[in-house]
C-alpha cells in the first residue's frame, strides 16, 4: 500500500475508536500512546492523525477519496469494525459510524455484514461463569506445571496469530486472553464474567481497543496486513511485524492473574500493573526461545478457523 492509502486506513481506525464518546479516558490515552509508538516506526505523523481526528478535521470524504482500490477500502471497513469490537459489542455510536464509513466507501454491503458479523462473534466470545461458585481456594486445581504449561501454550499460540496477515485474525487475540484469564481464575474457583475479565485486562495495563490498533496498525505499516475481503499481501511468520507482543502481553495477563487470584484478589492497581511490568518483560525475553513454535502453529491456521478456535478453547 502506498503512505496515502495507510494514513487513510489508519484514520479510518482512529475514527472508529474515538466513536464511542464513553470510552474510558485512560483507553483514549492509550491510544494516543499506541499512536506515537507506531510514529517512530514509519514516516507518517500518527500524532496528527490522532489531533485531526479528535479536532474533527478529518472526514470521511476525504479518507474514501485516498483509497483507490477495492481491497483497501473493504480492509479500512474492516478495521474499523475490529477496533470497535475490540472491547466487546458495539455501541449505538460505533454501529452508526461504521454505517456512515461504509456508505462513504461504497463498500459491498453483503461482503460489509458477513465481516461484521463474524467480527461481532469473535467479539463475544462465550464465557459462562460456574453455575455454582466453588469455594475460593489458595491452590488451584490446576497443577503448577499444567498451569505454566497452559500460559505458554495461549501465549505461543497468540503469537502464531499475530504473524498471520488477515484483519479478523488479530481480533482473536483479546478473546483468547480472556479465556486464559477465566481459566486461572475458575481454578481458584472464582466465579468471573466478561466484565469483571475486561476490568482484570485493563486494570493491569492492557487496553483493549488500544491493544488490537498496536497489532494492526504494525502489519499495516510493515505491509503485511490484508482484508478478507481481498489480499494485500499474503504470507505466513514474516517478521517485518513481530509476534513478541501478543506472545508477551499473554504470557504476563496469565501469570500476573494467578498471582492476583491465588492471593485473594488483595494486590491494588498499582502493585497489579507493576506486576504484569515486570512480567512482560520477562516474557519479551522468551519470545525468541519459542518463535518457532509460533511459526509452525501460524502454518496450521487461517482466519477462517480462528471464530471456531476461540469458540471452544
């Protein structure tokens, strides 16, 4: 893609994320992190992208005009409706700007809706709390080395879908963290839904519409991401995009919450974000030892699998 058609794009998902007007300010600064990170690795001021946006500079005639193929207008559709999924359902605001950016982009509307709603499964990844709460206990029923074995394997595993190329196969990621975390609190016998998962994730320091952008907008900088609707560039384990993050931020979300449910939920914010600090730095030092598991998993899966892997994990 030329720089024309990634700033368009990348509007196009800023849009999205400041769509939703009651996003928590610290998500909407994150945000404005995730873009000045992403400015340091390519020439295009992200930084004024995230100013045009919030100053409503930014139009969405403008963006369609900037996008000259097919494929990169259904791939800004569908990044748009990932970032707003990324934290769950969408809301009134983000369904009628994702109805807005589709008809300035003039995208196929029967293509648009089967994307959204294999997005909006993705986002709503089932997860039934016990019907009946176990006691809370100190020692989980998982074993030590079945519970390291299980943070390891969800975090090689998200960092074998980070390596592939397609938009929805990023949005796999948040929901597969969250079934990680689920799991380590069940075994304590903490009864948890999606809220208090989505609290637990944010509270350590991972946001969630900021955490998809960070993972998108590197492939679409490195120019590896393509649309479902139509490829960009294909391709499997390139790693023009690295995979550490995804691999490292799971890794620490796993291991941060057992410390957090063995010990009674009693750590506070600060000694929570400290924590998953300390082991995501750990885990980033991993992530080379276990890159070629990474890219053996990417091999077996595409995006279209992705929806039936989160659905039963």
């Amino acid at each position: 893609m030329i720089e024309q058609e990634q700033k368009a794009v990348l509007t196009a998902c800023l849009m999205a994320a400041f769509a939703d007007g009651s996003k928590h300010e610290r998500e909407r600064n994150e945000i404005r992190n995730i873009a000045e990170t992403l400015a340091g690795e390519a020439s295009i001021n992200l930084s004024a992208l995230v100013q045009d946006v919030l100053l409503k500079r930014s139009s969405l005639p403008a963006l369609a005009a900037a996008l000259t193929t097919p494929q990169s207008r259904q791939l800004a559709y569908e990044m748009a409706v990932c970032v707003c999924d990324a934290d769950g359902a969408q809301s009134p605001a983000e369904r009628e700007f994702l109805a807005a950016l589709r008809s300035a982009l003039g995208t196929d509307a029967g293509a648009a809706e089967v994307f959204a709603a294999e997005a909006e499964k993705m986002a709503e990844v089932p997860i039934v709390p016990m019907a009946v709460a176990a006691p809370v206990a100190a020692v989980s029923t998982m074993g030590r080395e079945e519970m390291d074995k299980a943070i390891l394997d969800a975090a090689i595993l998200n960092g074998a879908i980070e390596l592939l190329p397609e938009s929805l196969a990023t949005m796999a990621i948040i929901p597969l963290q969250m079934k990680l975390v689920y799991r380590v609190g069940k075994s304590y016998g903490y009864e948890l839904d999606r809220g208090h998962i989505k609290d637990f994730i944010a509270t350590a320091g991972v946001g969630l519409t900021s955490q998809y952008l960070e993972q998108a907008g590197r492939k679409l900088l490195g120019g590896l991401l393509r649309g479902i609707g139509g490829g960009l560039l294909g391709g499997i384990g390139k790693q023009a995009v690295s995979s550490s993050m995804s691999f490292a931020s799971t890794y620490a979300l796993g291991h941060v919450a057992r410390h957090y449910y063995a010990g009674g939920r009693t750590l506070s914010t600060q000694m929570l974000r400290d924590a998953f600090s300390d082991m995501l730095g750990e885990a980033k030092n991993l992530q080379a030892r276990y890159l070629p598991e990474m890219q053996a998993q990417a091999r077996t899966l595409d995006a279209g699998r992705l929806l039936n892997l989160v659905q039963r994990s």
